[in-house]
C-alpha cells in the first residue's frame, strides 16, 4: 500500500515538474493569458486569453505545441458576445488540416442569431434564427460564405415561407414560395432563372393547384411575355411584349375561348410617337398560312414552303412585309423550326435597314391572298434526317400573327 501512494505521489511531483503554468497580465492588473509549457517549452493543453475587462476572448488546446482545438469570441461595445467561432484540426503527415468548424452569432439579447458547421473541409450547414428564437432559413454554405444547394426559408410559426435553390456560384436558380392565396404549406409561386439567357419565368398557382399565370422577364424587371389561365388550367390570354430591331416597344395580346382556339388578336405600338393599335377577332381577321407540296424529302434536297396572307376583314389591310417570305429571300429569322425537340438556328442573312416608308407596305384587298415560296435551305441547315416541324413567325414590323405550324420528314 505505501509502495502505491508513493508512485501516485511521484506522478503528481512528475507532471508538476513538466507542466509549468505561466500567466501575464494586463495594465490594469486583469489576467491577459493563462497556460502550461512542457519540459521543452512546448505549450500544452489548455492556453485562455482575457481582456482588460476580464472577459475571455479565446481558448486555445495545444498537443505539444501545435493547436489542435481554437474558440474566439468577439464582443461589442458594451461587451455583449457578438460572435464564436470553434476550429478543430488533426495533424497527418506534419501537415495541419482543418477538421470541423463552428460559427455562432448572437443578438445583443444573447439569443443566438446564426451558426455555420463544417466537417473534414465539406460545406457547411448555416442556420438562422429570429430575435425570438424560432429558425428563419436553414441550408449549405460554400468554402467563402455563399449560399449553395437547397435553402429553406420558415415564418416565425415555423411554417415553410419558400425554398430557394443556388447554384456553386451562390446565384439564385429557382424558388419557390408557400402559402399566400393557397393556402398554407401549398406552392403558390416558383420562380425560375435561367442566367445563360438573363432571364427569370415566373408561374403562379390558385387555390385548386392549377396554374393561374406565367411570366417571363429578363433581370432588370422587364416583362417579355405574360400568360393568364383559367381556373380550370386553360389559356385564355397571352401578352407578348418586344422590341423591333429600331428600337421601338410593342406589345401583342392574344385571347383564346374555352377549348383554347385563338378567338382576338391585337398588337399595341407607337407610330411617330403617337399610339397604334391594329385588332383581328375570331371572324374578321388576318390569317397566314404555310402549304408543301409534299412532305416527305431527302437529305440534301431544296425543300420549299409556300407562304400565303388572306385578308378576312371587310375593310382594306396594309402591312409591311419585311421579314416575311414575300421578300422572295431571308432578310431575317421568320420561321421557327423544330426538329426532334431543338428549334433549328437561323443561319441566313441579317439585314437593318431604316424604317419601312409606303413603299415597303402591302395592301390587300377584303378576301384578298399573297402568296410566295420560298426554299427554307437559305436561311436553315436540314442535314439531318427526321420528323420537322415549321411556323410561320408574324414580326412586329410586320403585325402578322403566327402561322399553325405543318409537319415533313428528311430521310437519309
């Protein structure tokens, strides 16, 4: 038994020996750092630091003299803890690498604001929370700070407000919003960017879920093309807004009957400054309309496409008709062409031009037609075999409407 006590003893006298606690101070007489030193003036275990005040400023572990564990706390002026942060590392091959970190903000309250933890240098779960305690947003955070991956956004009853997606760079890819006119805990808004094109399509839910209205607008809030839906999900108007390439601002509305026939039709622009507006309905309208041949080609064929005006009015109809086939050649992109789900880049020329005069109009009589053909070859590469499909797009130089789109086949 005395033989036991007096190694306990020994050990006791061992480590005191080895370890040596050192302190400094402050000025003012306030401990400034408190730690240990081993044998060989390595430091060891725990090693705090303390202001003038008296308040500890950070804690730091040492395994014979490299840090292996860190706290840091910041204050305010009125010494309220604003901020934590906790770092741990491990040591592989007398290389230092971080471990696990947390981040801690705090309100003045004390009330704890946000944290951010990383494990083995992965990003980082960040949390928020409001003055009262309750968690605001919760997702992952980059290696700088950025928002990434899936984010969720609550009301302070804790039910879900919207979820937002970034992407790696911290930009913004799609949200969506919860409650509003559906209800609670139901999609009622989703927006979606896409930053390749600049723009954002916003669409809108009612209360039986289905779609209520989509837009689309580019990043400086401008809107490009707005649809309205009934509450059975169905079209029933559809606003285009654009610019012609003078520079000048229209807009088209279309508005669709129950089954979604187009039933009106109107473009809305300015003309030496002053307002115009040009009207067609279901019975008294402008109709365009492509027509083959046939419709079953060759690769490397010339393929053809007669392209047709009617005037269905009762009064006289005079339109521009650049960027239209009666040109008799590609002066611009006037037709979309789709082939297995692509839509084909226009390949022809690009003209500008100065305004259009009288000359540059057409005039068609009541019940009048224009026709003319033209080989889509010029201004579309068809080189690849497969089911296409092609429209006629009106342009607001010219105020025609779009055509009903006709289906041909390309085989090798």
């Amino acid at each position: 038994m005395k033989k036991i006590i007096t190694i306990i003893l020994l050990s006791i006298i061992s480590i005191n020996t080895n370890a040596q606690e050192t302190k400094t101070y402050h000025d003012n007489g306030q401990l400034k750092e408190v730690g240990s030193f081993d044998k060989d003036r390595q430091k060891i275990g725990e090693w705090s630091e303390f202001n003038k005040n008296g308040m500890l400023l950070g804690k730091t572990t040492y395994d014979s003299g490299q840090a292996i564990n860190l706290l840091i706390i910041d204050y305010d002026a009125q010494n309220h803890i604003v901020k934590k942060w906790h770092k741990e590392w491990i040591y592989t091959e007398n290389k230092k690498v971080m471990k696990n970190i947390t981040l801690e903000k705090f309100y003045q309250s004390g009330q704890l604001r946000e944290t951010m933890t990383a494990e083995n240098g992965k990003i980082g779960i960040c949390k928020c929370y409001y003055k009262s305690g309750e968690l605001e947003m919760a997702g992952k955070c980059s290696d700088i700070g950025d928002r990434v991956g899936e984010w969720k956004y609550y009301h302070k009853n804790e039910q879900l407000k919207k979820v937002v997606s970034f992407d790696e760079n911290g930009d913004v890819l799609k949200r969506k919003h919860y409650g509003g006119n559906t209800g609670s805990g139901k999609v009622y808004k989703i927006e979606m960017h896409n930053i390749d094109k600049g723009e954002v399509t916003t669409i809108k839910y009612s209360r039986n879920g289905k779609i209520s209205q989509t837009e689309v607008y580019n990043m400086n809030n401008d809107i490009k093309h707005t649809r309205l839906f009934a509450e059975d999900g169905k079209i029933y108007v559809s606003i285009i807004y654009g610019e012609n390439i003078y520079g000048e601002k229209y807009s088209i509305v279309k508005q669709y009957n129950k089954n979604e026939d187009l039933t009106f039709f109107s473009k809305h622009y300015k003309e030496n400054g002053k307002h115009k507006q040009k009207r067609y309905d279901k019975n008294n309208k402008i109709t365009t309309q492509l027509e083959m041949s046939k419709n079953t080609f060759k690769v490397g064929d010339p393929i053809s496409v007669n392209f047709f005006v009617k005037n269905k009015t009762a009064t006289v109809f005079e339109f521009c008709y650049w960027q239209t086939p009666l040109e008799k050649e590609f002066t611009a992109n006037c037709f979309e062409i789709i082939h297995e789900g692509e839509i084909l880049e226009y390949t022809g020329r690009q003209i500008k031009r100065k305004p259009p005069t009288k000359k540059d109009n057409r005039i068609l009589k009541p019940e009048e037609t224009s026709t003319q053909a033209i080989t889509i070859n010029d201004g579309y590469n068809l080189d690849k075999s497969g089911a296409y499909t092609i429209r006629f797009l009106g342009r607001s130089i010219n105020g025609l409407p779009d055509s009903e789109p006709i289906h041909f086949i390309i085989n090798n």
